[in-house]
C-alpha cells in the first residue's frame, strides 16, 4: 500500500515506517514562536534548565503587537530579545513582518520538512511541501529541548479544485467556500492535500491563502503541490537541497472530495464563523466602519497588488477606516517600489508596520461597539479584533477595497476590468 504526504514525511522523521493512526516520535527540522507565545515556551524551557538542543532551529518573531502597545507587552518583547541572544537562536524584531511569511521569505520552509511553530496557521508552509503543524507551546518548549516530540499520524482528505476561475474570484473565495460547503470541523486532524487544474494555476502568493486556513476547518496540515513555481521559488531565495515529497498512486485518503469553482462569485465569511459563507453580493445593505487588509492570509504582495488596482483614482469612504499592514519588511518595500503603497495612501488608506496588525485586537484598529470590519484575515468569532461587541465579515482583497470605496459590502467584479 502506497503512503500519502504526510505518511512519508513522518516516516522520514521516525525511526521507523508509519502510517494513519499511528504514534511516533519524529525529530523536528525547525521549530518557532511569537510574541503571543514565546513567554510561555520561555516559561516551559526553564524545566529543562534553558537548554535549546539545536538553537538555529528556533526563531522567535515579534508580530502580534508590533510595535507594543503597552508595558506588559514590551517586557515580554525585553525577554525575547534576552533569550534570543542568550541562546544563539534567531529574533525577527519589530517591522520584520508575521512569522508565516518569514518562515517562507527566509527559507525555514522547504520541501519534506517537519516544521512546529507555536501558532495555529503554522500550516502556512504547506504550499511549499512541507508538514507544517501548529501546536501549543509546552509542546514547542518539550521539542526545543529535545529536538524532537511524538505524533498521531493524520489520516489524508485529498481536495481537487476544478475549473477556471470567474473574473473578480481569487483564492480567499475559493477557501471560504470549501469551509461552508465542509464545516469548521470538516476536517478535523486530518491532513489535506490540494490538487487539481485549478491549484496549478494559482500562484504561491494564492497558494499560501489556502494552506494557511487549513486550520479552520480542522486540519492538522494542508499540502500543495511541489511544482515547477515552487522550485523556481525556492532556487530564487537560495534554498538548494530538499527532499521532493509527493503522495503514492496508490496511496490510501480517507476521501476525496471535488470542487468546480468555475461558477464560483466572490465570498464573504459573516460573523461569528469561518464556516457561516454567502455570496458578497447578498450582503449589499451590510454597512462597514473598518476594512482591514493584510494578515498572514492576505498581506502578500499580489494581495495589495489586487487591492490597489480597485483604488486607483478612488477614495475610500469618508465613514470607513481603510487599514493596511503588509505581511513582511520586504512585501513593504516592494509595495513601495511599484506605487502600491502610494495608491493606497492616496486613496485615504492608512499603512501600517509589517506585522498581524488589527487581526488578533491586542493594539492596532480595534473596533467600537457596533462596528463592522470587513478585512483579509481569517478569523472572525467573537472578540477577534479586541472588541465581542463588534461584527467581523472575512473577504478577499478585491471584496476588502471595494467595499471600502462604498461604504458596505460590495461585490468586487465591478471595479475590475
């Protein structure tokens, strides 16, 4: 019987073969945490007298409340820093951007690795083959110290994707589709592999909006293929050895689902879940007070890109506060570059520092009681963004803007040539 995904790539961790249901204990290639966990993975390492076993396999990033925005979040910014030195591991300061983009940008991510990060959309770095799972960080701290942790092998939902996509249809629409059609829990611990005519097509940047949502319809894990965009990637950042992992023919999923998205119309996430979808243009009459674009979802280059050809020559609604945070320093300067930021700004937008931004509520944009926020992120269940009295749609970048301009929810496709 032939093995999916992520089957090998554990057994390629383990000391010996293992299958779906099985327990093992994988050695771990690299591992990370942020500013919302790495107080307590720091906590965890003081049982194992502070010893990192493999310090350059470790980076702590400051993302989530970058820059600080208080007391208590500034003396745990103070230990980071302490314990990154301390320890000879990597720190990505302030203005460096969210960890997701920068485990891809800076190479951590390849093809056949096992990488643990103390966030739940770790699964991020699927799109680029490897098994990328987020998990709690006493676990991250347990396999700091000892280079490696146990799993239960997932079993493997294999997804096909199908048909072109619609004008004005992008990756987010695609994902949020699948978890209304799925449910939150759809998948849940499961390992799913995207494939099909249409996942080909999508560039990395796309890629990355899918795999990075895995997480909220349960998965464990989300792969993509390693194709010839993944290799020119990789070659392009300087990453020259990897192990090229690709499921069996005659490897055994549970199930295999299909989707045909050629029909597909920009979708919106409502409140309070991921998984409660609808059709942007049912939902004219819903009034915004904040659009938020960024996130590790929707903060990459093409996403800005997309956003800022909507804005071009517009404003954005005198009632609505249009917010951006690219995801990394180096998506910012290449924003910058090409005028993206500039019609962004010009539009009546307001950028802020490489990092997450509004989307965890710990400083930037936090919402008054009553208001609604449509952004790019991808969660949106009570007291998202700071505030339990407020209201969180989830949308792709072109449904973001244009409902900036209007003022409400709005279908994208108009404003698009």
């Amino acid at each position: 019987m032939g093995k999916t995904i992520i089957e090998k790539i554990l057994s390629s961790h383990s000391t010996t073969p293992l299958v779906a249901g099985d327990v093992g204990i994988c050695f771990v290639d690299f591992c990370f945490s942020q500013d919302g966990t790495s107080a307590l993975v720091l906590d965890g390492l003081k049982e194992f007298g502070n010893a990192i076993k493999n310090p350059k396999r470790y980076a702590m990033f400051i993302d989530h409340s970058s820059p600080s925005p208080s007391l208590g979040v500034s003396k745990v910014h103070s230990r980071m820093r302490e314990a990154a030195n301390i320890s000879k591991s990597t720190l990505f300061d302030v203005g460096c951007g969210i960890s997701h983009q920068l485990v891809i940008e800076e190479g951590f991510a390849i093809p056949g690795r096992l990488i643990l990060g103390a966030d739940s959309h770790t699964s991020t770095a699927g799109a680029l083959g490897a098994a990328a799972f987020g998990v709690g960080s006493t676990d991250l701290a347990i396999t700091l110290a000892t280079g490696k942790n146990w799993f239960k092998v997932p079993k493997t939902i294999k997804i096909i994707v199908k048909g072109k996509l619609p004008k004005g249809v992008y990756s987010k629409d695609i994902i949020l589709h699948i978890i209304h059609k799925l449910s939150a829990n759809g998948a849940t611990y499961k390992s799913v592999e995207f494939s099909g005519e249409t996942i080909e097509k999508l560039s990395l940047d796309a890629r990355f909006t899918i795999t990075n949502m895995t997480i909220e319809f349960g998965a464990k894990c989300g792969f993509m293929p390693v194709d010839e965009k993944v290799i020119s990637y990789l070659k392009k950042i300087g990453v020259k050895k990897y192990k090229q992992v690709y499921s069996d023919s005659d490897a055994s999923f549970e199930k295999t689902i299909e989707f045909d998205v050629s029909k597909l119309v920009p979708y919106v996430a409502k409140p309070h879940t991921v998984d409660n979808g609808a059709a942007a243009e049912s939902l004219g009459d819903v009034t915004i007070h904040e659009a938020f674009l960024g996130t590790c979802t929707n903060g990459r280059l093409e996403d800005l890109e997309i956003a800022a050809k909507i804005l071009k020559n517009k404003k954005v609604n005198p009632n609505v506060k249009l917010l951006v945070a690219p995801a990394s320093r180096s998506i910012f300067l290449n924003a910058l570059q090409k005028g993206i930021i500039r019609t962004i700004v010009e539009a009546g937008g307001v950028v802020l520092p490489a990092g997450c931004g509004p989307c965890v509520g710990t400083h930037q944009g936090v919402p008054a009681d009553g208001e609604v926020v449509i952004s790019t992120a991808n969660r949106n269940f009570k007291g998202r963004m700071g505030n339990p009295n407020s209201f969180i749609y989830l949308a792709s970048p072109a449904t973001v803007a244009a409902s900036a301009i209007t003022g409400r929810i709005t279908d994208p496709r108009k404003y698009i040539k």
